[in-house]
C-alpha cells in the first residue's frame, strides 16, 4: 500500500469512528438530566467512566500489542454497542454507572489500536516520515468528522427523537444513540473487510494467550514511559489536560442551559459542538504552516498553544451571554486543536513500534486519570459553589501545565551528552 492510499484509509477509519461518537457528544448530559441525575451525580457517572479506562487501559494496550490492534478494536465496538443499549434501556443512577463502566472498557480496548497500526504503517513505508505532517492531515478530518456527527446529534432529537419519545424509550435523546448503534455497526464491517494486519508472530496470538503475555508487555512499557522523562512530560502534561477538559465536558451543556431559554431547542447544543470541532479541525489545518513559522520547535508551538488555552478557558468563566461564550468556548477549541499533531510526533518519536499500543493506552492512562479527579472535583464545586469557579480552576491547571514542555529540550540535551540512559 503507497502512502497516500494509506493516509486515506486511517483517515476514512479513524474519521467514521468519531462521527459515531459525535452523534451523542451534544445530548450526553442533557440526557443524564432527562432521567433525573444531578450535576453531581453526572460528574460520578463520568468519573466512572474514567476509572474504568483506566483500569483497563493498559491491560487492553498490552493486549493489542500481543493479538493484533484490529481484532482488539472491533472487540470496542461491540462494547461500546452494548454499553449503548443498556443506557438506552435503564433509569436508575446505579444501571446507568454500569452503562458507563461499560463505555470506559470500550474506549480502553480501542485506546492505542487502529491509531498505533496507522503509525507502524506509516514508519513501515517511509522510515523517515514526517508523522507530523501526516498527523496533521488526519487530524483535520477527524474533528471535521466529530463536528458533522455533533451537528447532525443536535438536530436528532428534534426530528427522530419526536419517535422515540413516543414509543417505550420516551426520550427524544435515545434517537442519538439508535444511530450510534447503527453506525458503530458499519465500522465493525467496513474495518474488517479495509484494513488489512500482520497478526504479531510471537506466538500464541488467541485472547487468552494475549493476556498471558500482557504483564510483560505492560511491566516493560511502563517502565519505558516513567523512566523515559520525555514521555513522562507528555504523560503528566496529559493527565492535566484530562483534568481540565472534563469540566467541560460535563458542564458545558447545563451551563449554556442556564444562559438561554428552553425554547431555543436542542439544535444549539449540536451548533455548538459542531463549532468547536471544526475550530479543532483549523487549529490541524494551522498547526504544519505554524510548526514551519517555529522553525520546528514544537515544543514552543505546545508551550504557547496551551498557554493561550488556558486563558481562554478563564475568560469563558465569566460569560453570561450565548454569543460571546460561543466564541470563546470554539476559540479555545482551535488552540487545543494546534497541539494534538507535535505532540503527536514528539510522543510517537521517542516510542519504539513494539511498545506503541501499550504506550498509547498509557497516555491515554494519565489523560483519563485526570479527568476522573477533574469529574469529581468540577462536578463538586458546580454543584458547592457554581460552573466558573470550577471553570477557573480547571484554566489554572491547565495554564501551569504548560510549562512541563519546556523542560523536554532539557532531557534532551541531557541524552545527547551522555548524561541520560539511551531507551
């Protein structure tokens, strides 16, 4: 396979995958409301989500890495179809807690798979890619994808939802995860007949002889990442971004509720979750001409990224009204979008193939670690003492992690002299 025929694939792939997930970003609280969570409560059915990804995410990067990242990926998705039926069916907090268990072991298994088997694809045509370059090129797309499925959520309930709120789920919002199901069911058949996997020839490849050879993959990786103080920058950068963000996650969509009137309808959520993807997907169209203006130094394209984010996020805090909090909210998505291709390449430059699902379901570790303490915390305060005071934490957190790259060049003038190990 050429490279552009390969870049194309991960793009179809990884891009249908998030306009899945799109569908039901915009109505995810509204519909935990609906069936009469607090904001607390919500922020405990997310953190349990996050606990659950990491509980596992290492145990199912090691596995991917062991059986093959497609087999492993396909597995998500039957999860996450499960885990989307029972919300559709269940009321109380305690079913719905297990409905998002069953999310997080579904993010888990497809943690650190089709994205690691692009990467190796890519290293295996031209060792000498520019994985930025092609990150980037994906990384467009893949927002684009994730806005257009928002876009279309917001409008579901509005139109499918008049059905399902009629018949036995009697909620507009279950229509979004009708077509979740319907979509997640294409990417099972379109994944196994597209992409093509080498199964890995290190013996027992079945799933049971996968998870013998998991405590050495895991054992070996995660002495590789926290040994590795490059990685470890990125890791820690990570969880504090996974702090940050989940207090949008969960907030933003009770938050714009209490700024306008019922009356406005669901097309709002779905208008604004669609602008900030593509806000996302701009900031991975500037993202290659911006790193070529830093003359490559992508660790102050990152610094000044986050650093700009972080005062978005502070100023967002303070909005009362639905058209300056719709910019600030979708500008502050552009810079996020900025950082995902260099640190892309930083990460993926420092990690050897045979290690890269498991490495990747460990940043994926730290990222949902702190969104599990950033759930209770922000779910905590919003419901102590209001949603900007949460808000202003989490842009502080946010802000102070953006130092942690500058100290990358250090541990890498440290390696070229002698001074640390080679990994």
């Amino acid at each position: 396979m050429e490279k552009k025929q390969l870049s194309l694939l991960a793009t179809f792939n990884l891009s249908f995958h998030w306009f899945a997930i799109g569908v039901i970003i915009p109505v995810m609280a509204l519909f935990l409301l609906e069936k009469g969570l607090s904001l607390m409560q919500i922020g405990v059915v997310f953190a349990a989500y996050g606990v659950s990804t990491v509980l596992l995410e290492l145990p199912t990067g090691g596995l991917a890495d062991s059986i093959g990242r497609k087999k492993v990926y396909i597995i998500s998705l039957l999860f996450l179809i499960l885990a989307s039926v029972l919300l559709l069916l269940v009321q109380r907090f305690e079913f719905l807690i297990i409905a998002s268990i069953l999310q997080g072991a579904a993010r888990s298994l497809s943690s650190g798979t089709m994205d690691a088997h692009f990467i190796d694809e890519f290293y295996r045509i031209d060792p000498e890619v520019n994985l930025q370059k092609e990150m980037a090129k994906i990384g467009i797309f893949i927002p684009m994808a994730l806005g257009l499925g928002s876009l279309l959520g917001g409008y579901l309930p509005m139109t499918l939802g008049v059905l399902t709120e009629r018949s036995f789920l009697s909620s507009s919002y279950a229509s979004n995860y009708i077509i979740l199901i319907m979509a997640l069911l294409i990417q099972i058949f379109s994944t196994g007949i597209l992409v093509k996997e080498k199964e890995p020839d290190d013996g027992d490849n079945t799933i049971i002889g996968g998870f013998k050879k998991v405590p050495q993959v895991i054992g070996t990786s995660i002495e590789y990442g926290v040994k590795h103080p490059v990685i470890l920058m990125i890791l820690l950068a990570g969880f504090a971004w996974g702090f940050s963000i989940s207090g949008l996650e969960q907030l933003w969509q009770p938050q714009v509720k209490s700024i306008i009137s019922d009356a406005t309808g669901s097309w709002i959520y779905g208008v604004l979750t669609f602008g900030y993807f593509m806000a996302a997907s701009v900031g991975n169209i500037l993202a290659t001409p911006l790193c070529r203006l830093f003359k490559n130094n992508y660790i102050a394209v990152l610094f000044t990224a986050r650093l700009v984010m972080g005062l978005l996020y502070f100023v967002l805090a303070f909005q009362s009204g639905i058209l300056l909090f719709s910019g600030f909210y979708v500008f502050l998505f552009l810079f996020n979008g900025l950082q995902e291709s260099p640190e892309s390449s930083i990460f993926n430059g420092e990690v050897p193939s045979e290690k890269r699902s498991t490495l990747l379901s460990f940043s994926s570790l730290f990222m949902q670690a702190g969104g599990i303490l950033g759930s209770l915390i922000m779910g905590f305060l919003a419901q102590t003492y209001s949603i900007k005071s949460a808000w202003i934490v989490a842009s502080v957190v946010i802000s102070v992690s953006a130092l942690l790259y500058l100290f990358i060049p250090y541990f890498k003038k440290k390696r070229e002299a002698g001074l640390l190990n080679e990994f």
